[in-house]
C-alpha cells in the first residue's frame, strides 16, 4: 500500500542553506528528499524537458513538491506552469515557497495550480502540516483512481460474461451441427472421388473449428468458477511448454534461453489451466519476432511488488507487497507494444494482431487463469532493448490456500 512506502519530496531552492535546512528537517521527519537548485534542474528532475521527449515520466517517483517562487533563469513559475500541463494538481501537489511581501505571487501561483504556500523563513511545523495533508490527498487520489479503474475492469468482464453465455447456448449447437454435417459428407462415397471439393469441405471444417475454439476462450473468460490448487512445479510446467513449441520457434528462427532457478518452492497450479496461460505467453512472444530472436524464459524467488491498495486481502488469499513469491518472467525482442495500447491488451477482443489472426481473448484468459492462483500479471516494454516483458508472481503454496 502506498503507506507503507517512502513519502518522497522534492526541494527546489536556488539559496544552497536553505536546500540544506529543508533536506535535513524533513529527512528527520522520515520523508526521503531530492533537491533540485534552480528551475532548470527541477524540470530534468520531473521529467518535464520536453526536448527530451518526456511527459512528466520523473514525476510519478515523486510526492510532493516545495518549490520557490524566485529564482534565477527558469524561476518556480515556469516550473509550475510547465508541471500543470502533465500533471494535475491532484496527482503531484505543489508548495510554493516566497517571500512576505509577495502576495501578488502567491495569487498567481494558486490561480496557476499550486496547491498551498508558505513564506520565507518558512516555519517548519506549517510546512510539515502542509507536506502531510497534500501527500495524504495525493495517495488518497491514485487509490481512488486505482480502484476506479478495478470498477471498470470488473464491468467490462461481467459484460463479456453475459455475452458469452448468449453465444455459446446459439451459436455453438448450430456450429456442431455443421461439423456433423460436414462429416458426413466427407464420408459420401461420390465426395470421396471429387478431389477438388476436399481441400474446399476441409477450409470449411477448420472455419467450424476455429469459431468453436473462439467460443471456448469466452466461456473461459466468462465463467466464475474455481479451480482445484495442488502444489505443483513451475519448471515442470514450463518444461512442457517450451518442449510443445519447439517446432514453431525453429519455423520463426527463435532461440529460446532458460534459466530455472532450482530449488523453486512449489506452488499452487491447476496444471491445464496454467499450462494454456504460459501456452499463450510463449506463443505471442514467438509470433511478436517473425525474422528470429531470442525468448528468455526466467524463474526466480523474489518479493511480491506492484501491488497497489486492495490487492492484498487481508483474508491471505491473495499476495501482498513484500511476499516471497515464485516469480516467472517471459521476455522477447520483438518490436514491443504501443505504448498506447499498453492499456488496452488485457481488454477482451482487443489484439495487435492482424484481422482473422487472433481472437483478442488471450491475454484476457491468462490474467484471469493467473488471478485465480492468487497471483499478479503484468505486461510492459522492455527497458533493456525492443520488446516485450511478462511478469508472473505467484504464492509459495506453503502460504496460500490450495482452493479458490
């Protein structure tokens, strides 16, 4: 939870003691600290030098901001107007600190998105109230949002039940009517001597059969039910995996490289379920470098991290930040994901595939199969080199329940 971790300031002061001063009282308040000591060190701190290609990206390690008025060069205005255009005064607040006989700035400074003020020499009880209340609303804004966020995740999915359960009681009866249907014709003796018609019946036949698989991966996503947990090996999983699609990474010309931490601690699997969810890792990973590449497939013991508010219940049936976790990590070097798609690729149907190439339900299935062994799935682009990175965390079956 956001609690828990470090609440970090930024100071941005051109007058090198009151830097000091400030680093020194709020360390010993137990916030951690970054200064800046003038404007144009503040913006490359914030990520706001947009000749960089930035967009605020410095600014999501940061709490809050007490920030000067009077500077030389690039003074506080300029940060602080430059900040409002990324970020808002509900996800990073900012303090300005000026002078008493400044009030016109201070005016200025509120109308321009500052959240509070204080005045030079800045009295330290004011200031670390105001430090407290804005950081406090700050966290409060990202969990509300986080949770916003969860709502509409959980609306979609129901929404995409509902739709699947129509589908498949209208569509999949008639679908296995075809197959019969195309059966037996296959059968027909006259078919059986019309060897034009065979390859057109069998385009047919794996259509059926595509539609029936599609309608699968709905029900998969649609359906609440639980699965049976036993403790069971990662590797030996992976193992089975790797072994299936030797024959499409050698078609691609991938190299896959494993390293399998050994002594892993067992963890609760239902074996086909998660098999079909490292299947699909794999599978989109090899397909994402169609002229070769390398896919790294890593196991390791680590702690559970990325967890935000309510994720973690208290009940323990879910991991919480800090758990010693099995973490299985999938990495390629193909092209990556858009990084305004990045939000979207847990979305039923949604695929950057090309059209008839992908149901769109893979990555969906998965995060449900994972969320249902009590784990955490992300995805995100490489920061190494091109590519793409799937992070698993998983509970040591000795500290979750075996049934959910």
């Amino acid at each position: 939870m956001f609690s828990e971790d470090p609440r970090r300031i930024l100071v941005v002061d051109d007058n090198r003691v009151n830097r000091l001063v400030l680093e020194k009282r709020l360390e010993d308040e137990g916030y951690e600290v970054r200064s800046a000591s003038g404007g144009e060190e503040a913006i490359e701190a914030l990520g706001l030098n947009w000749e960089a290609g930035a967009g605020g990206a410095g600014a999501e390690a940061i709490d809050a901001v007490v920030l000067d008025i009077m500077m030389p060069e690039i003074d506080g205005m300029e940060v602080l107007r430059r900040l409002r255009d990324v970020k808002s005064a509900n996800e990073l607040p900012v303090i300005m600190a000026t002078a008493k006989d400044q009030s016109a700035d201070i005016v200025k400074a509120l109308e321009r998105g500052a959240n509070d003020y204080v005045v030079k020499p800045i009295d330290m009880p004011v200031l670390l109230a105001r430090l407290r209340t804005q950081v406090s609303l700050r966290r409060t804004h990202l969990a509300l949002k986080e949770a916003q966020q969860a709502l509409i995740e959980a609306a979609k999915m129901e929404s995409v039940g509902y739709l699947a359960a129509g589908v498949a009681h209208e569509v999949r009866n008639p679908l296995a009517q075809i197959h019969l249907g195309m059966e037996a014709i296959r059968q027909m003796e006259a078919f059986q001597s019309d060897e034009q018609s065979a390859p057109i019946l069998q385009l047919v036949m794996d259509a059926v059969q595509q539609a029936d698989a599609i309608i699968e991966e709905l029900m998969k996503v649609s359906t609440s039910g639980q699965l049976d947990l036993e403790p069971g090996s990662v590797n030996e999983l992976i193992g089975e995996v790797l072994k299936s699609v030797e024959e499409e990474s050698d078609k691609f010309g991938v190299v896959v490289e494993t390293d399998l931490a050994e002594e892993l601690p067992p963890v609760p699997l239902a074996p086909a379920e998660m098999r079909a969810a490292f299947s699909s890792f794999v599978t989109n990973a090899i397909e994402a470098m169609p002229d070769g590449g390398c896919l790294e497939v890593r196991t390791r013991i680590g702690s559970a991290a990325g967890i935000g508010p309510d994720e973690g219940s208290r009940s323990g049936r879910r991991l919480r930040k800090g758990d010693e976790c099995v973490v299985v990590e999938f990495k390629d070097d193909g092209s990556g994901i858009e990084k305004e798609k990045l939000q979207a690729i847990f979305d039923p149907f949604f695929t950057t595939k090309a059209t008839g190439q992908g149901t769109g339900l893979g990555l969906s299935v998965a995060k449900k199969v994972v969320e249902m062994h009590q784990g955490t799935l992300s995805v995100e682009n490489r920061n190494d080199r091109s590519g793409v990175s799937v992070t698993l965390q998983l509970p040591k079956a000795s500290s979750m329940q075996t049934t959910v």
